[in-house]
C-alpha cells in the first residue's frame, strides 16, 4: 500500500497547529495602494498638504530671506510649534515627503498597467459586429441589386478614404476610428507619472542657494562661497559644477515721472564667466533671464548699495577697503548695514549706520526720496572694542554683536556723523578714520540646479496635450454588413457605436450609406409582376 503523504499544519508545544504565513494581506495592500482611488486621494491630500507652504513663510526663499525671522518676531508663542511641525519647511518636511513617496509609488503601480492596457488598445483591430446590429446606433437596412463582394469593396474603400482602421472577413466590414484618444489618454498618464518624478529629481538631487556679490566682486561655485545653501537629500556637495563668475557691472534705471516714479524700468548684471577650463565668456543677467551653466542656474533677484569705504586705525594704516554690502529697506533704497576692521589696532573698530541713495531729511529724520544715488549720505556712529570673531562662532555680515563693543561718545552722547563722498568720518582721540570713497552697487542672485525641470516642463507640456487629446477626439465604431437577399442582390446592414459619451459625427453614417446605397427593390413588388 503507498501512503499519500499530506501536508498538515505544524504542531507548537503548546498543542495550537501553526500555517505557513500567507502574503495575501501584502497583495490587498498593494491593490488598494495602486488603485485609481487611492492615486486620487493622495493627489488631493498632497495639494492640502502643500496649503501651509502657501499660509506661512518658508526658509530659504529667496524673495524674502528673513520672512521667518520676522514672523517668529512678531508671533513668539505660536512659532516655536509651528516650527515642530515644520510649518516654515513644508516641501523639506517628513510628512510631506511621505504624502509625495506614497503618490509617486501608487502612481506607478496604477499608471503602468494601465498604459500597458491602453496601448493594446492603441493597437488592436476593430472587433467583429454584433449579432443584433438593429440595437446599435444609428442602424439602418436596406437590398441592394449590387453583388455583396462589390458592396463590400465599396464600403471599405470609403471607410478607408474617411482614415478608419478597416478589416474586412466574410460578409461584413469593421472599421474604427479616434484611436488617437487612446494614444492621448496614455501620453497623459505616462506625462502624468513623469512629472512626479521630475519634481522628485529634482528635490533629491538638486540645490538652492543664494549669494550678493558686489560690483567687480568673484564668485566661485563651492559651499563656502554661498550667503545661504540648501542642498537636497542627494546631493554631492563636493562634486558641484565647476565655474566662476565676475559681476563687471550692474545697470539699473528708475522712472523719473508719471504715478510709477521711482519704479525701476530695467536692472540687468553684466558677468563674466568659466566653467571648468574653458574660455571666460561674457553675458548680460536680467530677470527671467537667468545665466545658465550645465543646468546650473543664476537668477538675479534682487539689488543694493554697497558703499565704498576706507577705513584707518589709531596708527593710520589701513584696515579694510573695499564695498560693503547695505541691506534694503524700502523701495527707495534706504538700506542700513555695517562694516567691521577686525585688524584694527590698538583696538578693533566696527561701525553700524544708514545708506540714503538721496538723502533728505523730514519731520521722522533722514530718509531717501529717491531709489536712485542722486545725492547718496553715509549716517554712521561708531564702536571700539572685541568684535567677537575670535570666540569661533560665525557671524552675520549684515549684523553686529555688541556685547563687547563700546560706543563711541563725545561728552556723553553718542558720536554719529553723516557723511557724502570723498568725506572722512575722524574718531576721537585719535581711534582711527572712515572715509567714503563712494558708491558700488550690488546684486542678489539665487542659484538652483533642478535637473528634473526639464523633464517637468516637456511631461507639463505633453499631459497637457493628451488631456485634450482624450477629452477632443471621439472614438466610435461602424459596421457594415452584406448578405445574399432572397430575391437577388443584397441586404445591408450600417450601424455604428460610440465609445465615448460624445455622439459620433452624424453625417458620418449617412455619408457610408450614400456612397455604397444602390437601386432600391421594392419588397412589395413580386419579381413575377409584369413590367
């Protein structure tokens, strides 16, 4: 006798019988994770979730790079938890790379079977007639003298004329057209698909930064180079593009009458650039225009003052000259600033005041009335003392710390002096010198590499396209079928179907039975009937 053996469940010591594990929860999972409805549900929770990046200020923007330093100034309870929520690094932040990572995964495993599906589609041939072709749209029959081969011939040659996909086998003709709408529908899942990727490219491998470089200043494409540097969780910092930049001059001209007065009609950075070992080339940077280097981008965005100065220390040796950045205000420019001589002896120097393109002063003190650098003042006072800079913490350029600074004074007030160009601001007891050698001007640029830009804009671009596509072309269907009539000749059958909620052309039909209809046989009329 052979004993078939069977296999049992395995017995635990405590006598329960333990089954193999089962990944059919893995499989639902995976079902419900790429079906179209979930997809949905993660594109409309990622645009919810994107809604704070829009509501609240966000680091590392260039348009306004201390939004967030004001915001938690003028809100000191609520900011430090919309900080743990990371409210002020939507895009960067978990919950928000967790929303996208889902999207981009039940995207993929819905949008490639379905293209794989809508590409058969593409390329399948028309399917054969109905049985009951009286329950089609448009069904019209009629007898025909003409022999159904040449019925047939016929009707093809006109489906083919009007560029349907024509097969004919047997005694009917089946012909189908808008397959385009098909081809449509898989360029905007397809697009749609790509899209998520490019923009996820770009957030893991790409970079911003941004740097304001003054007149004949230099720049060069290393980390250290940068005012502010965001690299993306991929990115190799120490494999950046190679190149250098000179800003030669920055042009910018002001509205000098009507109700836009002082708004600037055209601001534009002339640079001279190298990549890597090549030739220094020359270009012009404008908005919009931004200078493109192997994908890297500079975008100017911004501008300023940055006045020239010398400045000596108690010994008359010079300690630094050279522009120093002024940061703006308002729209006319006032900007303040500071400068720092950390070499100064027999004490460091430091001086912290307010630029004024065009100087004025009103009932609120100096202001500048103009944006341009008409009649451009230098209001500084002065401190003398340890700027810090030694204690290995960085600081701003654009700031001062003055815990151990002390101000300078003359009988107990403060010393302050306004000064013009070509003036010497003298400390007393002879500290040192600040002279005004005029005015520079600088430019703000930020700098992106997002190599999946492109790849967003053309899978935009062509989603866009098969969108229309699908929702303008109409996909329908015609039969035709001839059989022998009894009395000789043929019977025809037309009929068509639309497989979008579109009706089909209506003459479309009307224009086959006109062309393949021949002389009608009167079914009342016997064929034994005298003449």
């Amino acid at each position: 006798m052979t004993e078939t053996e069977i296999a049992k469940p395995e017995e635990t010591s405590a006598g329960r019988t333990s089954t193999p594990p089962s990944w059919g929860w893995l499989r639902w999972v995976w079902r419900n994770l790429t079906s179209m409805r979930t997809a949905v549900i993660l594109l409309a929770l990622l645009a919810l979730a994107a809604i704070p990046g829009s509501l609240f200020p966000q680091r590392n923007v260039a348009s306004d790079p201390a939004a967030v330093m004001q915001y938690t100034q003028d809100h000191p309870r609520l900011a430090p938890w919309l900080d743990r929520l990371g409210m002020f690094d939507v895009y960067a932040s978990p919950w928000f790379a967790a929303v996208y990572v889902l999207l981009l995964v039940s995207m993929t495993g819905c949008v490639l079977p379905r293209s794989r599906r809508l590409w058969q589609s593409v390329r399948s041939a028309p399917p054969a007639a109905p049985r009951n072709l009286a329950r089609m749209e448009d069904h019209q029959s009629w007898e025909t003298a003409d022999e159904p081969a040449q019925v047939l011939a016929t009707a093809t040659a006109h489906l083919r004329r009007k560029r349907f996909r024509v097969v004919t086998e047997g005694n009917e003709v089946r012909a189908e057209r808008g397959y385009l709408r098909e081809v449509g529908n898989l360029a905007f899942h397809l697009s749609l698909l790509a899209l998520l990727v490019g923009i996820a490219a770009g957030k893991l491998i790409g970079f911003e930064g941004r740097v304001a470089i003054a007149e004949g200043g230099t720049f060069a494409n290393d980390r250290s180079q940068y005012d502010a540097f965001t690299p993306s969780a991929w990115t190799d910092i120490d494999d950046l593009e190679p190149l250098s930049f000179r800003l030669e001059e920055f042009d910018v001209s002001y509205q000098t009458s009507g109700p836009n007065l002082g708004q600037p009609s055209e601001f534009a950075a002339r640079v001279a650039y190298r990549s890597g070992s090549g030739e220094e080339r020359s270009t012009t940077v404008k908005p919009n225009h931004p200078l493109n280097v192997n994908e890297t981008k500079f975008f100017l965005t911004g501008n300023g003052y940055a006045p020239l100065v010398t400045v000596r220390d108690g010994r008359g040796e010079v300690v630094f000259t050279g522009p120093v950045l002024f940061l703006p205000l308002d729209g006319n420019y006032a900007s303040d600033g500071v400068i720092k001589a950390p070499d100064a002896q027999p004490t460091q120097l430091a001086f912290e005041g307010l630029f004024l393109p065009t100087a004025d002063v009103g009932p609120q003190g100096p202001y500048s009335r103009f944006p341009d650098a008409l009649d451009p003042q230098l209001f500084l006072t002065a401190y003398t003392g340890d700027l810090g800079l030694g204690d290995g913490v960085p600081q701003s350029v654009f700031t001062l710390d003055k815990d151990q600074l002390t101000q300078v004074k003359v009988d107990g007030q403060p010393f302050s002096q306004a000064l013009s160009v070509g003036e010497t601001m003298r400390l007393p007891g002879g500290q040192g010198t600040l002279t005004f050698d005029g005015v520079s001007r600088f430019a703000n640029f930020q700098v992106a590499y997002d190599p999946g830009k492109e790849i967003t804009l053309v899978a935009a671009i062509v989603m866009l396209m098969g969108l229309t596509a699908s929702l303008g072309i109409r996909r329908r269907r015609i039969w035709v079928r001839v059989t022998p009539a009894d009395g000789g000749g043929s019977r025809i059958e037309v009929a068509g179907y639309s497989l979008t909620r579109r009706e089909p052309p209506p003459a479309e039909i009307a224009d086959l039975v006109t062309a393949i209809r021949g002389p009608v046989i009167d079914a009342s009329t016997s064929k034994d009937s005298p003449a």
